[in-house]
C-alpha cells in the first residue's frame, strides 16, 4: 500500500494528466470535423488533412524521449511546468487561425506539450508505486488522460453550440492550459526523491538497446508503435467520415467519447488485472478485438452501431495500452526507467506520423474505407511480431 502523503501525490498527479488529456480533445474532435469549413482544407486532401497529425506524431515522440531523459538528470516537475508553459500560445494561435498551416503550427505545439506532461506524469507516479503494482498505477494514468480526453471533445462541441467557433476554441483551451499550470506551480510535487536512480546511463547506448538490442523491448516498441494506428484513424478520419456522411459534431463527439472514455474508464481495472495475469495475453487480446472491430465499423451508418464499435475499440485499446507501458517498466531498471519510458513513447507515439501518412496515401489511392482494412493488417501483423518475439525469448 502507498502512504497517505504518497497517495496525495498520485491524485495531484491523476489530475495533472486528466488536464492534458481536456487540452487534447480539443483536437480530437472540434479541429478534424471542422477542418473544411473553418480552417480551408480542400475536401477529400486526406493527405493534406493528416499533416497536422504526422506533425503531433514525430513531435510527441520526440518530446517523449527528452521528457524522459531530463525526468533523470533533472527534476520531474521542472519538466512538466516546462510543458505547460510551451502550451501558451495555441489559443491565440488558433483563434487567428486562417488556414490549415496555423493548425498544423498548433498541433506542433501541442505535441511538446503533450510529450512533455503526460510522459512525466506516469513516470512520476511509477516514482512512488511499488513494483507489483505498476500496472494498476499505469492504467489509472492513462484512465485520467482519456477520461479528460472524452470530457474534453464533448466539452468543447457543446461549447461551439454557445459561441462562435472561434471564441469557443479559444477559451476553452485557455481556460484549461491556464488551470493545469497553476494546478502544476502550487500543487505538484516532484517525485524524484522517491525513485531509487544510483547512476547515470548513456543517452545514445540506452536509445539503442531499447528500440533494437534487447527484443522484448524492441517488440513491445513496435506494437505501441502500431496501436497507435487504430488511434490515428479515429482522430483523423472517424470526424471527417461521419461529418461528411450527415452526422452532427455533437453525435461525433459522442462517438469518438464513447472511445476515449471506455478506453480511459476500463485501463483501471485492465491495469490491475495485468499485475495478477501477466501483461502479454492482455496485449495480444486487445490488438485483435481492435483489428476485427475497426472494419466492422463500415457495415452502417447508424448512430447506435457506431456506439457499440467505439465501445469495442475503446475495450480492445484498455486491455493493450497500460499492459504494454507496464511490460516496458517491467524490463527497465530504475536507474534508467524514465529514460527506458521515454523511448518507448518515442516509439508509440511516432505511430501517430506513420499511420496519419499510412492512411493518408491509401485514402487518396483508393478510398476512406480502405484505410480503415490497413490499419486492421498493420495491427495483426505487429501481433504476430509479439507472439513470435514473446515464444523466442520468453514472457
């Protein structure tokens, strides 16, 4: 069990990512839906539209591996206000948005931002939670940043139903970067005292092992990696696809919430569960219900059906996602833990460049639809790479 003042820590750190996860909604849902209308991208530039993702993906995961880094060599809260104050600029930006490129610009930002303080956010709450119940602490991390996630994109449509685009964009995300860098100043502690780090590691050997020399890891990589291929096409193209085929922001935030929060809602108990069964059965089952659901999607347009697909999908991603972050702290030592984290969210979230292009290049090749099978084969054929890797070299 955590201690009292331990427990305080984890719940300032659980509303910390919760805060991160609002701020990304925004780009979830309002910004893709809205992409024609307001911010002039031609219709059917599936390339074009996937650009601002590419930009998140390759920022992030860069942002990912110097959060953790310099979570090591220096303090983790220094890391974290850092990212909250680089986040400063969207609203203006957006709200003088004219054209596609301020976005792109927009989510540049924000993927520093997000690599920044949601990597030091799990990684402090890791500092303070014994090592058999890592995978608990994880899933509640990742349960508070999607949850705030489907909070957020319901949030900010219903706030587009209030004031004018624009206004609505702008203060919502003014409201929200404010609150989380205040909440940040007065009420974060840093965690590192509490990690047990007794010597340094060399940045460029451990980015190597990490991604190639030691192969769990390297196939834990590269399914984080791949996963987030599910999470490109429902941020990308589940907006413009129902938004073109009649459907409402408002039912489209439902939709894509319906994701955010039973991926977020159910990463709680999956966390837990992986401490007890074991990380990989829970990965290789969420990599499969995601890729047999993600074409069903396609079979109607109907509100309801797509309910229950973004039900399924959220369910496949809360068994995979905390149970892969929690097998990658399984194999890391403490001395170079934040920095091994960091890596792998190099990794994951550059998944979100590789997909968008993926996606983007079969869409204007052949159609949408398309796009949605791709992602479907890309996930099983990272799973096969997983099981054939975890019978190689054992669980």
């Amino acid at each position: 069990m955590i201690t009292e003042k331990k427990y305080s820590l984890l719940v300032n750190l659980l509303l910390q990512v919760m805060f991160v996860g609002i701020l990304l909604g925004l780009f979830r849902t309002a910004i893709p839906a809205l992409s024609e209308s307001i911010f002039n991208v031609p219709k059917d530039s599936f390339i074009f539209l996937s650009t601002f993702i590419i930009a998140f993906g390759l920022v992030k995961g860069v942002a990912n591996y110097f959060a953790g880094t310099l979570a090591d060599q220096y303090d983790r809260k220094a890391v974290l206000l850092i990212g909250w104050l680089i986040a400063l600029p969207i609203p203006l930006i957006i709200y003088f948005a004219d054209s596609w490129y301020y976005i792109i610009l927009a989510t540049f930002i924000i993927g520093i931002n997000q690599g920044l303080t949601w990597s030091v956010t799990q990684i402090s709450s890791v500092d303070i939670t014994k090592t058999e119940r890592r995978g608990f602490t994880v899933g509640l991390n990742e349960f508070s940043g999607y949850f705030g996630v489907a909070i957020g994109g319901v949030l900010v449509s219903y706030m587009t139903s209030l004031f004018s685009v624009k206004v609505a964009l702008f203060l919502f995300s003014s409201i929200f970067i404010l609150i989380a860098l205040l909440y940040c100043f007065f009420l974060i502690e840093d965690t590192k005292k509490y990690a047990n780090i007794f010597k340094k590691e060399d940045p460029e050997k451990m980015f190597l092992y990490v991604s190639w020399k030691n192969k769990k890891l390297f196939a834990y990589s590269q399914a984080g990696h791949v996963e987030k291929f599910i999470d490109t096409c429902i941020w990308i193209f589940f907006p413009v696809y129902l938004f073109n085929n009649g459907m409402t922001l408002i039912e489209i935030s439902l939709i894509v919430g319906t994701y955010a929060m039973t991926w977020g809602v159910l990463q709680i108990f999956s966390g837990l569960y992986s401490d007890f069964v074991g990380r990989n059965l829970l990965i290789i089952t969420g990599m499969l219900v995601c890729a047999i659901t993600l074409p069903m999607c396609l079979l109607s347009f109907e509100l309801t059906w797509w309910l229950i697909c973004s039900f399924f999908l959220g369910l496949g991603m809360a068994l995979l996602y905390p149970s892969i972050s929690s097998a990658v702290n399984d194999n890391c030592e403490d001395s170079w833990r934040a920095s091994g984290i960091g890596i792998y969210r190099f990794w994951r979230d550059t998944g979100y460049a590789t997909g968008a292009l993926g996606l983007g290049i079969v869409s204007s090749l052949i159609n949408i639809e398309a796009s949605f099978v791709f992602v479907s084969i890309s996930i099983l054929l990272s799973t096969l790479i997983l099981i054939l890797t975890i019978k190689k070299y054992g669980r």
